[in-house]
C-alpha cells in the first residue's frame, strides 16, 4: 500500500516529448534483409533448384513467421526480466511522453513502462535515500514544489508520528512478499501504527499522478504504479490517487484475514475507509510483519481520474502485430522470388 503528508495542490502543465520510436522493429527487418540479399542475388528457376536451395527457402519462410511474432512479442510483453526490450532502449530514465498521454490509465502504464517482470521481483532491494530523493525530485518538479521530507525522520525511517519519533515499524525484505513493514517494538491493541494524515502524498487529480509517471525513472514510476491506491476521505468526497515518500508505503497485505494486524479506524474505534490512521488490531510481537487489507479502500481508478479503455490498449497492439507480420511476410516473398528468379 501507501502513505505521505496528505496535502492538494495543482500541478502546472508540462510538456509532451515524443514516444519511443516503434521503428526499432522496422530497422530490425531491414537489417535482416540486407545483410541476406546478397545471398539472394542469383537468379534460378524452379528446375535449377537444388535440395539446399529448398532448405534454405523453407528456412526463409519459417524465419519470416517467426520473426514479427518475436518482435512483437518483445515490444508488447512485460516479460519477466527488467532487461526486457523497452528497459534496453530507455535504461532506468524517464519514459518519452507520448501525444496521447493524457488518455493513459493505470493499467496502460503498467504495460507500457514494461512494469510486469520488475514487480514480480521479489528481491528488489530496500529503497535507499538516494531513491527517495530521486522520487521527490521528481513530485517537487510536475506536483508540489514546496513538499519536503520530514525534517528530522529520514524517509528511510517513515515520518515523525508522534513525539516519539517515528511510527513502531521498520522496512526490510518478507520472504514470498518482497519489501514490507516489521514491528521494530511490542505494540499493544489500540495502539495508532501508522497515521496516513502525516504521512501521504495525494494527488490534485489524475493528470498530475501520469505527470508524475512521466518525470520518474521507469523502474520507481513501476513502484509508484504499484504502490499507489485510490481512497475517498469522506462520504461522496472526490475519489483521489494516494501514493508516498517513504517507507510507510511498503505495508503488505495479509495473506489471510487473520494475518491481518491493523486497519484503518475513525476516532470511535470502527473501521473507516475515510480514515488514514491505522490501529493494532490485536498485540503485535516485536519483529512481527505489519500487515493490512487493501479492501479496506475502494479501488476506483476511472473515479480518480486515471482510468481508461484497456481494450483499446490490446486492439492497438493487435494492429502492431498484423503490421509486423505483413513486413516480414514480404521480406520473405521478395527472397523467394528473387531465388526462383522470379520477376527477371
């Protein structure tokens, strides 16, 4: 889940750069049929043909079905390494806005900034304070640029909850869960946690969460996807996009209801989806992970503002596929032909 410093503001408009060039496909095809046309270069008629000649024609044929599928497949699919396609061409800098931006919901980011083989890491290492500068840099340049850090609890340590310090708990890796929160002391039932009012960072409205998307490193906006949920902060409030700067953010949720520890409570003691304050439902042992529901908030992206037609995702990457299949297919005919001496 997540959690920082709950305060609104608008975000200026920033400008667009272009999309990724689609045209690493096109280049590759090209490739591959001139560094094959010379071998192509005599002319034959059928009767000429010798058994290799015929191998090698099938071979062509087969290369051209295989190769779109390949290309397309590396464009289009997540995977499951971060070394994946898009990361080669981008590294670990921002994404390139494209022009339909705006149009973008939670899932297009996702898919587009190839967040599948990453998320799926489970050993991805504690964020440091040099990542959290990074993502506040970024929040600073396209949201709020008057947010800062808690003054005297460093990010990698959460926010001041009271004067105590910071809240009760501490970041490191949960076996089958990747990052999560730890108890770092006993905490008693009734006890506040975790006070999302000091700690989250929520959005003005949609386009300055995508803003935020686009001026982050591809793998932390992969975490900012993941990490960020929707919540109303009182009946028939605005439904807003909540994300956060710290380690607050990195609360698992229980595998099961009763490993569930603490949800979020109004000041009578009940379970509130309004609240950010979250309770100890029972006594916590020291070193025990802290665990939420997610249910406990409604996920509503298209009521927050960055929702969006998937299929239209989907019908634009069958329309990639028909356009690389129809480029390979008549690499491979312009081959065939010009072994059979075809068009002479």
């Amino acid at each position: 889940m997540a959690i920082t410093h709950r305060h609104i503001t608008t975000a200026n408009e920033a400008g667009g750069s272009p999309l990724l060039p689609s045209t690493q496909t096109d280049a590759a095809s090209a490739a591959f049929y001139d560094a094959n046309k010379k071998h192509l270069g005599r002319k034959h008629t059928a009767k000429q043909l010798s058994d290799k000649s015929v191998a090698v024609v099938a071979a062509l044929a087969f290369l051209g079905l295989l190769t779109p599928m390949l290309l397309f497949g590396n464009y289009h699919r997540g995977g499951n390494s971060s070394s994946s396609n898009l990361r080669s061409a981008l590294g670990d800098g921002p994404v390139p806005r494209p022009k339909d931006w705006k149009t973008w919901g939670y899932y297009n980011f996702k898919e587009n900034f190839n967040c599948s083989g990453y998320l799926k890491d489970r050993t991805k290492p504690l964020p440091t304070m040099e990542y959290w500068e990074t993502m506040l840099e970024a929040y600073n340049q396209v949201v709020d640029p008057t947010y800062k850090f808690d003054p005297d609890i460093p990010p990698t340590q959460g926010y001041r909850l009271n004067e105590d310090g910071p809240p009760p708990y501490y970041a490191k890796l949960s076996p089958g869960k990747g990052r999560g929160l730890f108890a770092s002391r006993d905490i008693q039932k009734g006890e506040i946690v975790h006070d999302g009012n000091k700690s989250d960072i929520v959005f003005p409205d949609g386009l300055s969460w995508k803003r935020y998307m686009f001026a982050l490193p591809r793998t932390l906006a992969c975490d900012n996807a993941e990490w960020s949920f929707t919540q109303q902060f009182e009946e028939d409030g605005p439904m807003r996009v909540v994300s956060s700067l710290n380690i607050a953010i990195l609360m698992n949720e229980g595998n099961t209801l009763k490993d569930v520890n603490v949800q979020p409570e109004d000041g009578n003691g009940e379970p509130s989806e309004y609240s950010a304050v979250f309770y100890a439902m029972r006594d916590i042992k020291k070193d025990e992970e802290i665990l939420m529901d997610y249910a406990d908030y409604d996920t509503d992206y298209n009521a927050a503002g960055i929702g969006h037609h998937v299929e239209q995702s989907k019908m634009e990457a069958v329309k990639t596929y028909v356009r690389h299949a129809a480029m390979g297919w008549g690499i491979v005919f312009r081959q065939v032909g010009s072994t059979l001496g075809l068009g002479s």
